[in-house]
C-alpha cells in the first residue's frame, strides 16, 4: 500500500464540493487511497460554511444542463445521505413572490422552467394563498415550490469527511496543506504544499474560489477568470423571526446574475435576509473593509471584470448603496414583509460567491468542469453545488475512473 503522502488521488479544496468528489471516488473504489488537501486548519470554511443552508429544488437552471441535471439528482442523494447518517434537514418549502405587475412574464418563465426540470409540485398561487402559506407577506401572485429545504452543509461536509477515512486506512484530510505548486514525476504529479510534498497519480482541483489559480499553476488555462462577490445578510430578531413561516424569495430580474434578497429560515430556527451582491476586494473576504491586493489586481486587471460591469452598472452600484444603507435595505425586505422594522434587522453573516466569469464578461451559466492528462479542474461551481455535490461527485468519480483505468466494482 502508498505511504502517507503516496495516493492514488489527491483532491484540492475541503468544501462540500471536493469531499463529495473525494467519498464518491473512495466508495466506487475502495482499495484505492485518496487525500483531501485544504489548506485552512479546518473543513468547509468558505463557500460551504457561508452559504445559505438552502436545498435547491431546480426551479432556475436551464432545461437539460448540468446544473439541473444534477440538482435534481443531487437532492435526492443529499436527503438519503442525510436520512442514513442522522443529519437534520427540513424540507419545508418556500415562495416566489411577485409584488408588481411587470414581474409576471418573468414568474410564468420560472414557472415553465421549473416544470421542465421535473421540480415536484410546484404550482402559481394568488395573493389569498400566499398570505396562507406566509401570513405576513404581501404579493399580487407567487410560485409555491414545496420541494425547497434547508440543512446544515458543514455538517454534511464533516460527516463525508469521516466516511471517506473511514472506507480506507490509507485515506486522509490532510488539512493546514496550502498548495503552492506541482512537479511531474514518472506517473505521478507532485502537489507541493506548505506542509509537504504530496504525491499521487491523478489531481482533482475543487478549490472554488482559488480554483483559477490551482489550474493556472498545474499548467492549465482555465479560460475564465474567478471574480469574487459578496453577499451580506442581516439576520431577524428572535420576535421578528417568528413572523417568517420558511422561505420568502423575490421574483429574480432576468437582466441580472443574482437572485436578490430574500427571507431563509435556518436549520436553527433563526432567519436570514439577503444576500446582496457586491464586488468584493478579497476572495476569501467576508467584512466590508476586507482587502487583499493580490486578488483587487487578479479581477481589476481582467478585462471580463470590465465588461461585467459595464453590463451591470447600474444594478451594481444600486447594489453598493444598500450595502452600507441599513434603511435602503430594509425598503426592500419591506417589499414583502411590509411589517419588517429598523429594529427587526441585525447584521448578520457574509459569504462570497466565485463568480467564474468570460474574457468578454460573460458570467458563466453552467458548472464547468475541464481534463487533462494528469487532472481533472473544477472551474465553476455557484449555487446550487451545496444541493448538487453528491451528483458532482458522482460525476467526478467516474471521470477519475476512466482517468484511471479503473471500472466500478
């Protein structure tokens, strides 16, 4: 068998996202030893550990591509994952709320998307059914989508970490493992690292926000360039919370790449208002005042970062006021909930989405997933890769496989 730092695999990033990829590999094969590289002193700190805790149902991707494909598939897996190992979920719904008239055509959109993608009963309420489900909120028409859920997903990451240790003596999450660079070696990559030297036959970069980075230092171009944004919530006071059933969402504007504020109840019972969207000066940056030159320079210098806000000015400016305005921002969860006060709202959690975006500025749409020879680089993967991860794994999983010369036993 491989010494320690000898595998079979050596996956970069511990997210929700490279420990799905990591167990469904060990479960397809189990005499094969493989590695989690992170270089944080714990798992899930990023992306996983800042998102919204939400279980997607499919309802906004595009008919047939990956990510509806593998939300779909992903749901399933994550709620059976959860059943079988004592992970707490709660599938309670939520809805999409139109509060003017010109929202509508969009709302029909989502509505016909989200059938096309197989969403479960999904259905078009009124104003009478929407203060049913929601008694404090106000809208002219809605979608209720019952199939949305919430879930602790670093819970879910810990517990794929455990599993994949568990499956082979040989395995390990090698966390405090910054990569720095790679060599080749006969036939296999060396993964250098600040806390050593790494070997193994095949790389899996799920690096989410640095993963432009890995695939630009293991000889790979990755065609786009990470542009981070962060998304700030504030959450409901304990009386106020109490007004908020499951999940509130906005109709989204299809002019714009984000979802826009939105009420989520927590796995804990608390509740969430946001997120905003605005550009963020450091990838892995979750205060207003988070700085680092290396990344302001990596997306400043990119001319798709241009592009991406000549396109979107005014909504990106629109979304800066309200990011240092708690008034602006009330005005708009008020939308929805007209009983919301000033002193409902306190602030509460950032997270920081890896936009992956075009030289032309083009946000990517899609999960994009790239190979070569020695690695397989996972290039963008937004929401709803939490929801999706264990299909992504899965997908991954067979790639390596045939990266491998392995078949499934």
């Amino acid at each position: 068998m491989p010494s320690e730092l000898n595998f079979d695999v050596a996956v970069i990033g511990g997210g929700i996202v490279g420990l799905a990829a990591a167990y469904k590999i060990a479960r397809r094969q189990p005499t094969r030893c493989v590695c989690v590289l992170e270089k944080e002193s714990s798992l899930a700190v990023h992306q996983t550990g800042h998102n919204s805790g939400v279980i997607h149902s499919g309802l906004y991707y595009k008919p047939g591509s990956a990510k509806a494909r593998t939300c779909a598939q992903g749901r399933k897996e994550l709620m059976e994952f959860a059943r079988e190992y004592g992970i707490l979920f709660n599938i309670c719904g939520k809805i999409v709320v139109a509060t003017q008239e010109r929202e509508l055509p969009h709302m029909q959109r989502i509505l016909q998307n989200g059938r096309a993608n197989g969403v479960e009963g999904i259905e078009e309420i009124d104003a009478g059914r929407i203060r049913e489900i929601e008694p404090a909120c106000q809208g002219i028409r809605g979608l209720h989508v019952p199939g949305t859920g919430i879930i602790d997903f670093v819970k879910v990451a810990t517990t794929l970490a455990e599993l994949i240790q568990a499956k082979c003596p040989e395995n390990r999450i090698l966390t405090n493992h910054k990569v720095v660079g790679f060599a080749r070696d006969d036939s296999q990559t060396v993964v250098v690292t600040s806390g050593g030297e790494v070997r193994a036959r095949l790389v899996i970069n799920c690096a989410g926000l640095n993963c432009d980075r890995i695939a630009t230092l293991e000889g790979v171009d990755p065609g786009v360039r990470i542009v981070p944004f962060r998304g700030d919530y504030y959450e409901l006071t304990p009386k106020a919370a109490a007004r908020i059933k499951a999940m509130i969402y906005p109709v989204p504007d299809p002019r714009f790449p984000f979802l826009g504020i939105h009420y989520t109840r927590k796995i804990d019972g608390s509740v969430d208002c946001g997120p905003n969207a605005v550009f963020a000066f450091k990838r892995e940056g979750y205060s207003k005042t988070a700085f680092n030159f290396r990344d302001t320079a990596a997306s400043l210098t990119y001319p798709g970062t241009w592009f991406l806000f000549a396109r979107n000015m005014r909504y990106g400016i629109n979304e800066y006021v309200r990011d240092f305005s708690k008034r602006l921002f009330l005005r708009e969860l008020r939308r929805f909930v007209p009983s919301i006060e000033i002193e409902d709202i306190v602030p509460g959690k950032a997270g920081v989405r890896a936009q992956a975006v075009g030289p032309r500025g083009q946000p990517m749409d899609d999960f994009k997933i790239v190979t070569n020879r020695h690695a397989i680089h996972v290039l963008n993967a937004p929401s709803p890769a939490a929801t999706a991860s264990l299909a992504i794994g899965e997908h991954i999983a067979e790639l390596a496989a045939e990266h491998l010369n392995l078949t499934s036993r």
